[in-house]
C-alpha cells in the first residue's frame, strides 16, 4: 500500500473517531445521568483528541513523495 494511501486510511480512521465524539457527547447530555454520563463524555474527548492529534499528524506531515 502506498504512503499516501495509507495516510487517507488513517484520516479516515481520525473522521470516524470524531463523529463517534459527537453521538457519545451527544447521548451523554441528553440521555444520561451520574457516572455513567461523566464516563461516557470522558470515552468521547478522549476520541475527539486523539482525533485531533491524528489529523495534525496527517496535515504536517507534509506531502508524500512519488
């Protein structure tokens, strides 16, 4: 597998870890209560920052070579 393919496979990976931020974030203030709801929003920034730090990692990593 090419390097730059390999790079839109892990920014893929970044996009489903946000959206998965956003429905976890989402249930948590609507849905839940107590424990449950400060675990299920911890599970969720943690997502959305890993998510984060992939794309900054993909962006500046700069173009891949021929």
């Amino acid at each position: 597998m090419s390097p730059g393919l390999m790079k839109m496979w892990v920014s893929f990976v970044a996009i489903a870890l946000m959206f998965i931020a956003v429905f976890t974030i989402m249930i948590s203030r609507d849905k839940l209560k107590g424990v449950l709801k400060v675990i299920v929003s911890a599970f969720a920034y943690l997502c959305m920052i890993t998510a984060g730090l992939i794309i900054f990692i993909v962006v500046f990593s700069g173009p891949v070579p021929e």
